[in-house]
C-alpha cells in the first residue's frame, strides 16, 4: 500500500497525476476528487494506452464533469472510468482502489 498525495492537494472538482516510483515504464495513476468522493485509475487510455493529460494534472474538462484524454477527445465518467464519447466509446479506465486516512490518499493494491 502506498501512499500518493495529500487529499487537500486536489480540489473537489479536481485531479492528480501521480508517476509511479521507480518505475517510469508503468503507466501512473489518477486521483480524482469529485462531489467529496475520491476515485482512482490507471493514467492510461483505453484507445491507445497513452497517458490522459497533456499539461501536468489537467484532467478534467472545463466543467470538472468528465475525464477527458487528451490525445484524440474521449471523454470518462469521473464516477466508474467508462467512456461516453470518443474513439474507445463503452470502454473503460482501469479502476485502481484507493482509500484516504488521515487526510492522506493511498494505494490499496
Ligand atoms: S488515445 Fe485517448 S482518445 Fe485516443
């Protein structure tokens, strides 16, 4: 279990990159605050396995509704990773479980 980031690092709309330690080839993670909840997943999408963002924890659309991947538009429910628009349309982020203690967000796998 590891520890990403401080929740108060990310706002409530709002998302962070963490890279993975140690481990540049393997695809980081994205933490997602959205309406008090917190929601994880695999910095990689569905339709060509590149990162989502092309600015450093730029995730969200301008109405902090939706992932959106930057590369060719498609856009990610924030609450389950599948996309509703886009190239990879009915597929999904991979979830990554994360559970927050002690106002920190960590990784449970
Ligand atoms: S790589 Fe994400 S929409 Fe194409």
């Amino acid at each position: 279990m590891a520890y990403l980031c401080k929740l108060s690092d990310i706002a409530d709309p709002g998302a962070k990159g963490i890279d993975p330690e140690g481990a540049p080839e393997q695809p980081g993670v994205i933490v997602v605050r959205h309406g008090g909840a917190v929601y994880g997943y695999v910095n990689a999408c569905p339709h060509q396995g590149t990162p989502l963002e092309t600015f450093p924890d730029r995730f969200l659309d301008r109405d902090g509704r939706h992932l959106i991947c930057t590369t060719h538009g498609a856009r990610f429910r924030i609450t389950d990773g599948s996309c509703v628009a886009g190239p990879c349309k009915g597929q999904s982020l991979a979830p990554v479980a994360l559970t927050v203690e002690d106002g920190w967000v960590r990784r449970e796998s």
